[in-house]
C-alpha cells in the first residue's frame, strides 16, 4: 500500500478544511462573537496537519494510486474531517470530546442527529459551522477532492467509486473530473435557488442559509430546537419539502436533464419509484392521522407530506412531533429509514435502485420457481443485469441489515430501550437522524451514553460509506505492504 499517496491526499484535504474555517470565522467577526479564537485554533491545527503530511509525502507519486489506496483515503478522510470538525464545539466548551465527535460525524455523514439540548443559546457562527459540515458532507468531501486534484488523473475514479453510491452507470461521464465539477455546479445552484426562496418567505438571510445548506445536502441541522417547526409557515414547509425531495433524486440525472430536457426525469425509473413512494405514503399517513387522530385533511396533508419527504430523502427534518401520530403512520416512516433516496443524491439509506432489483430478483426468483429451467434473468430500465450486479446488491442489502441488528445490540447494552436501540441505529446508519421516543421529533441524542455516542458514530460512517469501504479494512491483505489491487 503507498502510505505517501494516502498522505498526501488527507494532508490537501486538511488545507481544504482549514480554507473552509474561514467561513465561520468570518461569520464570528461579524456578528462579534468571541468564538472566533476557537475557530483559529482549529484553522492552526488543520494547517499544521497539512504541512506536517506534505513533509513526509512531498515526494508521492501523485499517479500510483489503486482500489487500496482510494479505500484508505476515503476511511481517513471522514475520521480524521470528522475529528478536526470536532474541535470548535470542544474548544468552546459546548460538547465534551466524544459528543463534539458525534455531532461533527453526525454533520459530515449528513445525518442531523444532534448531541447539543439548546440550539438557540449558541453562537451564530457554531450553527453556522453545524450547517457548513452537512454541506461539504453532502457533496463529498471526496467528489470535491476529485475537482480540485486533477493530478490524480484517472486514479480518481477509485475514489469517485468509493464515495458514490449506486450501481448505474448513468451516473458516470467520460471525465470523472468533469463529472464530479457538473455535480458540484448543480448543488452549488440548488442552494442558491432555495436560500432566495426562504428569504423570499419570510425568513432571515442567516437562516435561509443554513437551512438550505441542510435541505439540499439531505442533512437536517437547523438553527432552532424546533427544527423547521419553528417557523410555522406552510409556504416554507411546502418549498423545503419539495427541494428536500429533489435533494434525493440522482444527481447526475438533474445533469442529464439541462443536457436533454425534463422529460428525463420520467423515463428514469429509480426517480419515477421514488416519488411514487413518497405519494403513496403521504396519502397513507394522512388518512391514518385524520382518521385516527382526528385532523382536519389539510393539516393532515401539510404534515404527512413533510414528514414523508423528510424521511424520504433521509434529511430529518421536523415539522411536528410525529410521535403522536399512531403506530402504522409511524412504521410507514420508519420503511423510509431503509429505503432511503437514489443513487447518485446526498441521502443515505439502501437506495431505491437496490430495491427494485431485489424485487425483481424475487419475482425471477418466483418464476423459475415454476420453471426449474429457467435462466435467472433481471432487467433495470430496459438493461439485463449481469449475475455479479444482482449478488453485489444481495449482499450488500445482507450485510446492511445486519450491521443494523448487531449495532442494535451493541447500543442496547448501554441501557438504551430496545426499540429507541434499533430504531436510533437505523436512523444514523441510512442518515436520517431523528428517529422515535427519546431520540424523536422532539429529543435528542445528548442523554446517550459516550460509549453510545461512539457506536453510533460508526453507525453513520459504515451507512456514508455503505458497509464495505468500511469492513474491506479489517481484511488482513489490505494491510499488506507487498499486496496490490
């Protein structure tokens, strides 16, 4: 394994984010704040990182990187993100060390599981730095690596591949610098389009910008302990619900919508699935919320409809304490925990593509049930699957329900409740965040053990890195010097 190549990479990746600590700081100074020392500190430590890393790999062959070395990069890359994102909220006395570190993951992987009890005592430059990590987590911290190293050459593609989840390869240009800038300018717009909006609505230009950062990276930081709840505004509701959706469509699908028009949307499968789903469960959850609950059907629809496209697009957003709404209304949220958004988007989850194929494995299945002769044969969008697509996704959808039961135990040894244990992990493993009881609409993940905290924040690197980036670690033949992949 070349450790220089490695190195080198993270130690850009330290500037970068020492760069990015500008924003923030700048945010401090103006609006006086104090903090504004923190956010130097942490600047100082990324950039000494970065130099001491340039110093033992100043001479890396910037070309010579494999499957091994992007792995490597992408793990150390969110570990060590993650702990200098940490540093504001422990240098300010905000979290102790391991919650700072829950909270940065839980940014970066945008998930919005927050260890902090009172956002609104906070300093406007922390929750801009809060809303900042989901951002730049949303993109990738990767994809943007990509953009800005194109010296890599097509090495990248290791680490495209390992950052970007799916299996299509509609998401993948002729370039992959050129894929991964197209992405960043469709994101940077979608941003743009949604802070005008809300400012447009009545919010402040402070908060229409967070939230948007939030909305659009699919993460869920908001600047208030009521979350978007606060604002008690349907317009805000409707327009952040609908950008939260598209949040979680493809993203190089949007790419080939300026490229061939809007009638691609439709002819995409995934997308097409994906709304449906939202619709159908909207439709469900508001029947069951005016039957049982007794709500009139417009306020059923107005909260139905943000809750699903919140847990649809895995943003965890909240707009009302859901966990009054009965068990089937409840469940039918839970199901998008798992089903998560498209591939290719900012959200997390299983993917919808994955699904479909695992249904239509179940229906060939069913078939050459009935006919022992038949040939197993899977199509997506018209396309037959190969056999080694169809086992990648059994697999991986194996091992994501099993990594959700054993870090369910895990958290439940810690005192948790079995439900909020299996239902929190859920939540971070697929990014949404919020999930049910204490760790729901209207709680929070600050009275979770440290050790909790801890398996939870493996919890959302393994579900950011979908399982096996993570797990191809702890292979024995990775860590061998001699062995190349």
């Amino acid at each position: 394994m070349n450790t220089k190549i490695i190195l080198y990479l993270l130690g850009r990746l330290c500037a970068c984010l020492a760069v990015i600590m500008v924003l923030p700081l700048g945010v401090a100074l103006y609006y006086g704040e104090e903090c504004f020392v923190d956010f130097l500190m942490a600047m100082g430590i990324a950039a000494y990182l970065s130099f001491m890393f340039d110093q033992y790999a100043w001479d890396a062959d910037k070309k010579d990187i494999s499957v091994r070395e992007g792995i490597g990069t992408v793990f150390f890359a969110w570990v060590l993100t993650a702990g200098l994102a940490s540093l504001p909220y422990i240098f300010l006395g905000i979290l102790d060390p391991v919650s700072a570190y829950f909270e940065s993951m839980s940014g970066l992987t945008t998930t919005g599981a927050t260890a902090i009890r009172d956002l609104e005592v906070l300093p406007k430059s922390i929750l801009f730095w809060r809303s900042t990590t989901h951002w730049i987590g949303g993109i990738g911290i990767i994809v943007l690596f990509v953009a800005l190293l194109p010296q890599i050459a097509g090495g990248a593609v290791y680490l495209f591949n390992a950052e970007v989840s799916g299996f299509s390869n509609s998401r993948i240009l002729p370039r992959i610098r050129s894929t991964a800038i197209a992405l960043f300018y469709i994101y940077l717009l979608m941003t743009i389009i949604l802070t005008g909006i809300l400012v447009m609505l009545g919010m402040s230009e402070f908060d229409a910008v967070n939230h948007s950062f939030s909305a659009i990276a699919t993460g869920g930081f908001s600047t208030y302990n009521a979350s978007i709840g606060h604002f008690n505004s349907i317009p805000i509701e409707v327009v952040t619900a609908i950008f939260m959706l598209f949040a979680g469509g493809n993203f190089a699908l949007y790419y080939h919508v300026t490229q061939s028009g809007i009638r691609v949307l439709w002819h995409d499968l995934e997308f097409k699935v994906y709304i449906s789903i939202a619709v159908v469960i909207t439709l469900l959850i508001t029947a069951n919320i005016v039957y049982v609950n007794d709500y009139s059907i417009q306020e059923g629809l107005r909260h139905a409809f943000f809750q699903t496209a919140s847990f649809a697009s895995t943003t965890g957003y909240v707009s009302y304490n859901y966990d009054e709404w009965p068990s089937f209304s409840k469940l039918l949220l839970a199901v998008m925990f798992f089903t998560g958004g498209c591939a290719g988007s900012t959200a997390g989850g299983i993917k919808i593509c994955r699904f479909i194929v695992l249904i239509k494995t179940v229906v060939a299945e069913l078939r050459r049930t009935l006919h022992p002769q038949m040939l197993l044969t899977v199509y997506y969008d018209k396309k037959m699957l190969p056999m080694s697509t169809i086992i990648n996704i059994s697999r991986f959808f194996f091992m994501y329900i099993l990594v959700v039961v054993a870090l369910s135990f895990a958290l439940s040894a810690t005192g948790l409740p079995m439900e909020e244990s299996i239902f929190g992990v859920a939540s971070c493993v697929s990014s949404v965040g919020p999930a049910f009881g204490s760790l729901g609409a209207v709680g929070n993940y600050a009275d979770v053990t440290s050790f909790g905290k801890l398996i939870l924040s493996l919890a959302m690197l393994l579900g950011r890195l979908e399982i096996f980036t993570v797990l191809a670690l702890l292979r024995s033949e990775y860590w061998r010097v001699s062995k190349r992949w």
